[in-house]
C-alpha cells in the first residue's frame, strides 16, 4: 500500500510540476499578450495623435487654399470691373467718334453743295462777263 501511495504521491507531484510548468507557460502567454495589447494600444494612440495632426494640416491647406481662393476671385472681379470700364470708355469713344464723322461728313456735304453752287454762280458771273466784253468791244 505504501508503493501505491508512493506512486499517488509521485503521480501527484509530477501532475503538481505539470501544472506549474502550464502556469509558467500560461503566464508567459499573458505577459507577452499584456504587452502586444500594451504595444497595440501605443500604436493606436500614435496614430490617432498622427491622424488628428494630420486632419489640423489638412484643415490648415484648407483655409489656406479658400483664403487664396478667395483672393483670386477678388482680383478676378477687380480686373473684370477695370475691363468692362475701359470698354465702356471706349465704346463711348468709338460713338463719339462716329458722332463726329457724321458731322464732318455733314459739313463735307455742305461744302460740297456750297462749292458747287459757288461754280454755277461763278459760270454765271462768267457768262456775264464775257458778254460785257462782246458788248464793249463792239
């Protein structure tokens, strides 16, 4: 009976030192998963630091580029204000200048009506003329 017992005990001690080995083992396993969540969890605040970082640059261009945008767009009108003004001025120009043609094609006319007349008074004058020499050389 003691044989037996010593063989329970013996049985008993190994399966002891079997689950001690699996405790170690098991331990280990949650240590090395404590620090793969521990590193996991690093990583994750690293990139949700790198994310929120890289969402204020991004918000940054963003205004930066509206802001230029904006900037343009004033230039944009300043320059098509100044454009249609010059046009404007010289569409206006242009009329006047027709304006003007037209009176001088006008006063153009008128001369020519006065010269023309002027030629038929002077033919007039002419014949008048020539006949009061005829006259007096008779």
């Amino acid at each position: 009976m003691q044989k037996d017992s010593h063989e329970d005990l013996n049985a008993l001690e190994e399966e002891r030192d079997d689950l001690r080995r699996r405790c170690r083992d098991l331990e280990e396993e949650r240590e090395e998963a404590m620090e793969r969540a521990e590193r996991a969890e690093r990583t994750v605040r690293q990139l949700d630091g790198d994310a929120k970082e890289a969402r204020m640059d991004l918000e940054a261009l963003k205004d930066e580029y509206e802001t230029k945008i904006s900037d343009l767009n004033d230039e944009l009108d300043k320059l098509r204000d100044t454009y249609e003004k010059q046009l404007d001025e010289l569409s206006n120009e242009r009329s006047d200048q027709k304006n003007r043609l037209k009176e001088l094609e006008n006063k153009l006319q008128e001369a020519q009506n006065e010269i023309k007349d002027l030629d038929g008074e002077n033919t007039e004058l002419q014949e008048t003329v020539d006949a009061m020499e005829k006259i007096r050389n008779c």
